[in-house]
C-alpha cells in the first residue's frame, strides 16, 4: 500500500511518501489513539491515508518549526525518538522506514494592504 501525497495547510506545505509497512490497520490504530475524536478523518472526508498524513504532517511540522530544527534527517531523528508508536521516518541508509520526507516548509506568509489612491 504505498502512496505518497501533498499536503497543503495554512501552516505548512509537506509531501511525504509511505512505504507498504504503513497499513490501514495502523493508520486507523493511531488515528484513534491520537485523534479520538475523528476530527481529522472528518476533515479529510472519511480518507483515511489523508488523515494519518495530516497527522504525520502536522507532528512533523511541529517538531521542524517549533524546536527549530533544520533539515529533514534531524527533523526525522527527533521523530523518531519522540513518536515511537509512528512508523520510523526515513533517515540515511534505513531499509525499514514508514515514511519519507520529501519536503516540509511553512506556508508563504504575506499581507495584503489596500492603496487607496490620494485625491
């Protein structure tokens, strides 16, 4: 079942890629343990791999931006010791990795001020 996939949010562009050891009964075990609520199944209209990459996403994210590392192989070494219940995050010559980061960067953050023109 291996997939990659885009994701888009006001906080963060990512693309990940899961390896066929992420499976459907993993993805739906985690989901419930880290989102009981559904939410994030919900938001993704009932797709399950959307979901668990979201949440994938959002801790990878987290972990990127908020301890400020830099670079996807540190980013992967701090997951991977604080999320031991995740598949392992792809690092240098790692043959049983779950997921890949391809990229992972905040979002584009721009204001828009209107001109008005002096009469």
């Amino acid at each position: 079942m291996a997939f990659s996939i885009k994701l888009n949010t006001p906080r963060y562009s990512a693309q990940l890629a899961f390896s066929s050891l992420v499976t459907s009964s993993l993805m739906l075990g985690l989901l419930a343990k880290k989102d009981p609520q559904g939410e994030l199944i919900d938001n993704c209209n009932g797709n399950i791999k959307a979901a668990f990459a979201t949440l994938a996403a959002d801790k990878l994210f987290s972990i990127h931006h908020v301890h400020e590392i830099n670079g996807p192989e540190h980013t992967a070494r701090r997951f991977n010791t604080i999320y031991r219940d995740f598949p392992l995050v792809f690092t240098e010559g790692m043959k049983d990795w779950g997921i890949k980061i391809i990229s992972l960067e905040a979002s584009p953050h721009f204001e828009i001020e209107s001109m008005e023109e002096s009469a």
